[in-house]
C-alpha cells in the first residue's frame, strides 16, 4: 500500500480556488488567510486547521466591528490563530495607523500606533482559540529571499510559505498552493513574491493544484 505524503495546502482568497476536497485527507492540515468567503472553505475541506491573521490595528480594529469576521471567529474552535506580525516587526515595516474621524463636520487625522498584539490574542484567548506569533526572524529572511532592499511589506501568504519551509515541526509535509493570483494591495511587491515561488515550485520545493 502507498503511503501518500501529508500535505499542507494554503489557500488563498482569490476567485480562482478549485474544488480540491477530493484530494484533502484527515492528516493533512488546512491554512486559510484573514477573512476567507464560506463557500470557499466549502469548496476547500470545510476545515481551517491554521488562520494567517494580519494583526496591524488599522486591519483588526475594522475586523472587531465586521459581522463576517464575528461569524468566521465562532467556527474557530479546532483552529489555531497565526498572527504574522510581532508588535516589534510592525513598529518596524508599518508603525503608524490613521483614524478619520469627524466632528462638527469637519475630517480630523490622528495617527497612532499600529500595534497591539496583546488586545488581540485576549480578544481570541477568551474564545479558547489558540493564538501563535510568528518570530520576525522568519520575515526578514523570507525578505532576503525575495529582495532585502525593497521596501515592501511582505504578504501573510509569502510569509506562511517561508515558514512551513523553514520550520522543522512541518519538515515531513509536502507544501501545496490554491488560489493564489499574487494580485492586491500595492504595498505588496506582487511580481517578486511571484518570482519567489514560481522557483520554488520549479525546484519542488513547494508545489501547486493550479496546474
């Protein structure tokens, strides 16, 4: 009898996610990313194992108050939370955060730190959902990878790569991608991070339903 490999299959939120539900096993775990759409999760082994969660202030404080992400929050319960981000390494790459706000009709501006783990892991603490931080030291090498002097911020998605790649608890798991259209926000540098895991792919090192 064959032995198939256990995967992990990170799965992004594009538009061109694949009915992949045949080929998902119960040894196999499911990484999801920030506030991925229900009829997706259905379509990608109803589970999320793992949830990369983008823990900026300016991105948890709009969530706290989204009634999608309250929903997604109490299906969490077998899920452990990753927040890609320490306070530190935010202070570093993304350190302010604008609120508007109005009073007597006029637009005012407050700039305030963008980071406040310790809110966030509580807030998910006392739904009994494990919360792991990821050590910055896998960003700043998954950034020497792709280009140490550029000046972008890292996607949750490339860091999620560079750490089941580089972490030995995962290092008998075979690393596969869905959905990922490497396309979004601008202060992503979508084409390196494209040029980045198109090699790995081309050198096995992590691999792809997509074709």
């Amino acid at each position: 009898m064959t032995i198939q490999p256990k995967k992990i299959i990170l799965v992004a939120n594009s538009n061109s996610i694949l009915d992949i539900g045949r080929v998902i096993n119960d040894q196999d775990i499911i990484v999801r990313f920030n506030v991925p759409n229900k009829q997706k999760i259905e379509m990608t082994g109803h589970r999320t194992d793992i949830l990369f969660l983008a823990n900026t202030v300016d991105l948890m404080e709009k969530r706290l108050k989204n009634k999608d992400f309250k929903r997604l929050v109490g299906t969490l319960k077998n899920t452990t939370v990753f927040f890609p981000y320490e306070d530190d390494l935010i202070n570093k790459i993304n350190p302010a955060c604008k609120i508007v706000y109005r009073k007597f009709f006029i637009k005012f501006k407050k700039y305030i730190k963008n980071s406040n783990n310790d809110k966030y892991k509580n807030y998910f603490f006392e739904k009994n959902i494990k919360v792991n931080v990821v050590e910055q030291s896998y960003y700043w090498a998954a950034k020497d990878l792709m280009s140490k002097d550029s000046l972008s911020i890292l996607t949750t998605g490339f860091i999620a790569i560079f750490y089941f790649l580089n972490n030995e608890e995962y290092k008998n798991y075979d690393i596969y991608l869905c959905g990922f259209t490497f396309q979004g926000w601008s202060g992503h540098d979508w084409e390196q991070e494209k040029k980045c895991v198109l090699n790995l792919i081309a050198d096995k090192k992590i691999y792809t339903f997509d074709g």
